[in-house]
C-alpha cells in the first residue's frame, strides 16, 4: 500500500461516498489486484452479507456527532477525517479500512481454514468471505445483489516471458490472522481480508518477475463502458476502473500502466531501474489508515520488524530495550495552531511480564517522514526525535482486546506543528519508546494489520492559528458625529482584545479639518492611552476641542496588535473618522426684557459687567440681539464673531472685570436699530456658577 505524501494528497476526498456505492467500488480495486496477480490454482472469492455494515469514518462520525451535534465535517481523506467543532476548534482523525454492525461492533475478518482447498473468513455479524481454490477461474460476487445473477469471472493469470505467457506459480499458502501469503524465492504474493473484500499486493525481492501481467475478464450480467463497469439489471455503474500504483522501499513510488482489450486486462510492468527492493506492486489502491510495511513497527537492539499483527515496547531478557513506531497520513494541521489534546487508541495483544510500563512519547522531528524499511531507517528516525517528550507509564495488561489510550501528548505535536511539520496534508510518525522498562516485561498492541481492530487511532483536538487582523466595532465619538463635547476623549472599541504596541507608525494624530494642521500627536504607549490588554482603547487628549469645529482622527498601522500579532490596519484617509465639536451655545439660557434706547439714530453696545460667581468647570457668557422694533421673532442673538453658536464668555470668577463687546457685529449707529435684548448662559461640568446682576454699558 503506498504511503507517499503524493499518494496521500492524490487520495483525498472531502465529502462522504455513498455506503453501498463506496463498498462496490473498492470491491472491484480488489478484483484488479486478485486478477492480476492470482496463480494456475486460481481462487474464487465469494461474498454474503445480512447486514448494512458500517464503514470506520461512519462510525466515527456518528460517534462526533452524538457528543457534538454541532460538529461538522470540513475535510475527510481515505486516511482521516477532520471536525470543526461547536466550541470553534477542529478535531483530527485516523480513518482505517473497517467496517461495523449497526451497533458499532467491529467486524472480524480472520481467516480460518475449512479444507485443503478452502479458506473462509467468517463472522457472527453475518459478513462472510470465502476464498475458494478452483480449476482455472476466480468469480467475485458485488453484496449489492444475488451472486449467482451479478459477477465477474477472471481466468488464470499469465506474465509475458520472451513474448510467450506463462502462467504465475506459488506454493503452499500461509496464514496469519487476516494475512493468506505464498513466498516465493523471489517474491511474495499476499491477501489481506478486509471487512470490503481481499486486498492483494505483489512484493518482489528483484527485478526477475516485474513482468507484464494479464488475464481473461468475463462479465456475467455486467457491461463494461469505458472505465466504468455498469449493471445490465438496473443500469447502475457498480465499479470504476482505477489507475494502480508501486512503491519501494525507500522514497520512490509510480502508476502502472494497464490495458483491456479482447476481454483481456492486461498490466504493463512499470520502470523500476532506480528502485530500492524490496518493491510492492499494489494494483488494489483500498483504505488507508495506518498503511502498511514499515507504517507500524517495532525496532530493538540492531533489529526491526515491520508489523503484521502487533506492535511492541517495553523489554526483553537481557535489559533489551523495545520501542514502536507509528506512521499516521493526510495530516493538516496549519503552522501556528494551538494543540489542545493529542492521543492514540491502542488494543491490547500479548503481553509479557506484569507491572508498570515505562515509556515516553516522542514524534520524528521531520517534514512528512517516510516509512521505515530497516534497521537503518529506523536508526535515522530514531536520532530526528522531537526534544519534547511525554512520559506514559500504563500497567501491563495480559488481557487481549482491551483499549488503551495513551497519555495526552500535545506537547510534541505543538513541538512538530511550530516547526511547520504537520501542515500539508503529511505523514506524522510517532514513536513510544521504552524509558526505563527493564527484564522481561513488555506490552504488545495490535497493529493496522489485525483483521479486526480500528486501532492504532490518532485523535488531534487543535486550534487553527488566529490570522485575522483586529477591526474596529465602534468609535466614539462616532463618525460624522456632531455636537461632541469640547473635552470628550476619543474611545475604539475592537472585536477582539489587543495590545497598544512600539513601532514607527503608531501614533494617534487629531488634525483639524478645515486646514489639515495637527493638533496633536499622541504615541499609542503613551500614558494618555489606557486599555491595552482590552477590547477598549480610551485616548485622553491634552487639547480641548475649539467648539464648532471639524476634526478627524488618523491612526498608524503600528499602533495595535491582537494577542496573536495580527495588526489593525490603521486609518490613514481623513473620512474614516471625523467629527464636529459642540456650539459653545446651549439652551440654558435667561434672556431678559427688551431694552428701549431712544436713539433713533442708533447706538452701540460697549461692555457687560455682571456679578455673581463662575467656578472652575463652569461657564457664564452673553449675548446679544438688537432690533428696529420690540418684535424679535427672526432676530438672531450673536456672540464674540458675530455668530449664533459663540458667546461674550466671563473670565474672572466674580465679574469684577468688563467683558468688552465686538459693537461692529450689532449695529452700531445704523438709523431706526434703538431696541437690543440679551442673554445670560450659564453651564456646568462640575460646580455652579450664578449671576445676581448684570449691567450693560452703551453709547449713543
């Protein structure tokens, strides 16, 4: 089975395959590997089932869902399946090739056999194989229908020898478990049964039968159209022909090429000049998981072994230390994420000895490592260990079949993921390691390779990285605001908490919008600055506001990060925030009767005096309207320059001095204005002024 990063990526899937379709598509990849490569004997593969299994990613799926029913799937792969949780985090996890009763069972597939010619691999659940020797043909049967209507009969394989076809020997076959193999002095021919039919592959130990393969395909109430093989009962397409792959022993890997003509499929050998044997020529291309070979294995002293059923740590006699190496695919985990939990399910198998294991958890130091092939690969690994390690101490069970979880190793996978090693859709290798076992004591565990078990299963729960800049929810005063107080401070309010940072742009700068001149400059550290650390930013300007008058505020780039360094933008335009202060004219006024000067001729007003009291935050101030009649509907009272919104404001806290008045702004000496109005404004912040009298000076 390949375990190249490439076949990981080509392998990806993101959304679920139909139950029955998925079953049947994988079924005839089966048949591509058993026709291509069975012996003279030929088997004759049957399948009976009474139930709807379940596959490994539905199981876990369902079992998400019932803790979380507001997770939701965002990627899914042959290899994994990753969660977007409610609480807004992700959950990665390994997928294997099983399937499960309607009850969440798993269903067994170990071999067993029944006669000379005959092996079975049956179950309770009502999933049932048969491998059956026969003459010269192999029959494989789709669960979707009765088997005797629908099914493909292939003749003997046959390799190309000095263009002349020979037939491909093997020997007496062997089993173990789930494993039925023939070795052969130069290769070795083997049959995984899964819960979705026989998965087959073809290791050769050299180059003497990387031949090319044919054999006689015969479709029984089926139609082959293109690549597609379709029902004649009911039309539908019930498998696809797929591309079939090899990989060696080291980092190579390719397609082979294949043909069907003349009811003939045939497999070109492919180009394995520069390749490292041993080579697997795997024309079947089924579920993943932990894949295979050197994907889960167990390495001691100056041997390794790559597992078939079990996987080992601990020690044997001697003091020989044992550890075990787990390769995990199509992790994708981006650079910068928080790793909440990290874990691996394990089942146990044989144990020896009894007590407490001792053992710590590492990960190899490297970017999508290959799978181990000796004990020289192992060696390499071994020396790319993550510094971080955890230590997992479990009892050693001799109870087969019990699930263990490891000790929450977070902390090396946040090692690998801040070196960028999990990002990528990647292999991930993990190892336990024996850390102080000694004697004979050692714990066993079964491997991908067990005809039963979903174990080993790495669970991920992580954070994605915060990449997202802070934006702004609220000003205040807001934009286009009017009316704002003279002393008001500037307040931002962000999405997200940040922090008030150093840098070339971070200055705050209020500018004035008439001529753009700047009022001031404040630098975001600045102790005028409060609530970093907060979602709310307060600016406390020095400067009082002049009334009436447009300002806008810029801020730089620099000026405030996120938790996670993520810069707000700034603003840098004049429009983004800008606002207009408060007339220095309010409603709390007194305006007195109306004053009859007699001057036909017209008059003009000097000074004010008044008494009373003006207290610090407090304002006393006048104005002044002045008419042709005693009527002043439409007559507007004016200030300092002759507008509506300014005042003759006291200075001196008791009136002891005059407030002069700028005459030019009321008519001074113009014909028939003789009668004049004023009025007192008094306003607080904190304080009360008074007025007890006023005086008006006038000339005319």
């Amino acid at each position: 089975m390949k375990t190249q990063k490439e076949k990981s990526k080509a392998m990806r899937k993101t959304l679920l395959i139909v139950k029955t379709l998925s079953l049947l598509i994988i079924g005839f990849l089966i048949i591509q590997g058993s026709l291509a490569l069975f012996s003279h004997i030929s088997q004759a593969i049957q399948i009976r089932t009474t139930i709807e299994p379940k596959t490994h990613a539905e199981q876990i799926i369902e079992d998400t869902l019932k803790e979380d029913p507001g997770a939701a799937i965002v990627e899914q792969t042959e290899s994994s399946l990753t969660f977007h949780l409610s609480n807004g985090q992700y959950k990665f996890v390994s997928v294997t090739g099983r399937l499960f009763t309607e009850d969440g069972e798993p269903i067994d597939t170990s071999l067993t056999q029944l006669s000379n010619s005959e092996w079975i691999a049956q179950t309770s659940k009502g999933l049932d194989y048969a491998l059956k020797f026969k003459s010269d043909s192999t029959r494989r049967y789709y669960p979707r229908k009765n088997i005797d209507d629908e099914y493909i009969e292939i003749g003997a394989p046959e390799y190309l020898d000095e263009e002349a076809w020979q037939k491909l020997p093997v020997n007496k076959p062997h089993i173990e478990r789930n494993r039925l193999y023939f070795e052969q002095p130069d290769y070795t021919l083997e049959y995984l049964v899964t819960p979705y039919g026989v998965k087959t592959n073809l290791i050769l130990d050299n180059p003497i039968f990387n031949k090319t393969i044919r054999y006689k395909l015969t479709l029984h109430n089926l139609t082959r159209s293109q690549e597609s093989i379709i029902s004649n009962l009911d039309n539908e397409t019930v498998a696809n022909f797929v591309k079939p792959h090899w990989y060696d022993s080291g980092d190579k890997s390719g397609d082979i090429q294949y043909s069907i003509e003349d009811s003939y499929i045939t497999y070109s050998n492919p180009d394995l000049t520069d390749a490292t044997y041993p080579v697997t020529i795997d024309p079947t291309y089924g579920p993943t998981g932990i894949a295979a070979g050197g994907d889960d294995y167990y390495h001691y002293d100056t041997s390794w072994s790559s597992a078939t059923t079990d996987v080992l740590v601990g020690s044997v006699a001697g003091s020989i230390s044992i550890h075990m190496g787990l390769r995990f695919l199509g992790l994708d985990i981006a650079t910068g994420s928080t790793i909440s939990s990290s874990t691996i399910d394990l089942r146990t198998a044989t144990a020896v000895g009894s007590g407490t294991l001792l053992t710590k958890i590492r990960a190899v130091d490297e970017n999508d490592p290959a799978a181990a092939t000796s004990n020289a690969t192992c060696g390499t690994d071994d020396a790319m260990r993550t510094t971080t390690g955890v230590d997992w101490d479990p009892t050693i069970s001799n109870t087969n079949n019990t699930l263990m979880t490891t000790a929450n190793f977070s902390a090396v996978v946040q090692e690998s993921n801040d070196s960028g090693f999990t990002d990528g859709s990647v292999a991930y290798l993990v190892q336990i390691i024996n850390d102080g076992t000694t004697g004979d004591n050692r714990q066993a565990w079964a491997s991908y390779e067990h005809a039963s078990y979903t174990e080993p299963q790495l669970t991920i729960v992580y954070t994605l990285p915060d990449t997202t800049a802070p934006t702004v929810s609220t000003f205040s005063p807001a934009d286009n605001a009017t009316g704002v107080a003279t002393t008001a401070n500037l307040v931002i309010t962000f999405d997200e908490a940040v922090d008030a940072e150093a840098g070339a742009n971070n200055d705050i700068i209020i500018k004035k919008t008439s001529d753009n001149s700047t009022i001031e400059t404040i630098d975001a550290q600045d102790a005028k600055v409060t609530g970093s650390g907060t979602a709310i930013i307060t600016v406390n300007p020095a400067t009082t506001f002049d009334y009436s008058t447009g300002y806008y505020v810029q801020i730089g780039a620099d000026a405030f990060d996120d938790t996670a360094g993520n810069s707000y933008a700034g603003i840098s335009d004049t429009t983004s925030w800008n606002f207009t202060t408060e007339s220095q004219v309010s409603n709390n006024y007194l305006e007195s009767v109306t004053f009859d000067t007699e001057s036909d001729d017209g008059f003009a007003i000097n000074s004010i005096y008044w008494e009373g009291t003006l207290v610090a935050g407090s304002t006393v101030g006048f104005q002044f309207a002045v008419a042709t009649s005693t009527d002043f509907s439409g007559v507007d009272f004016l200030g300092e320059d002759g507008s509506v919104s300014t005042l003759y404001s006291a200075t001196d806290s008791d009136g002891s001095e005059a407030i002069p008045i700028n005459g030019v702004y009321h008519h001074p000496f113009e014909s028939g204005y003789k009668y004049f109005r004023y009025r007192v404004y008094l306003d607080k912040t904190s304080g009360s002024p008074e007025v007890t009298k006023v005086s008006i000076n006038w000339t005319k």
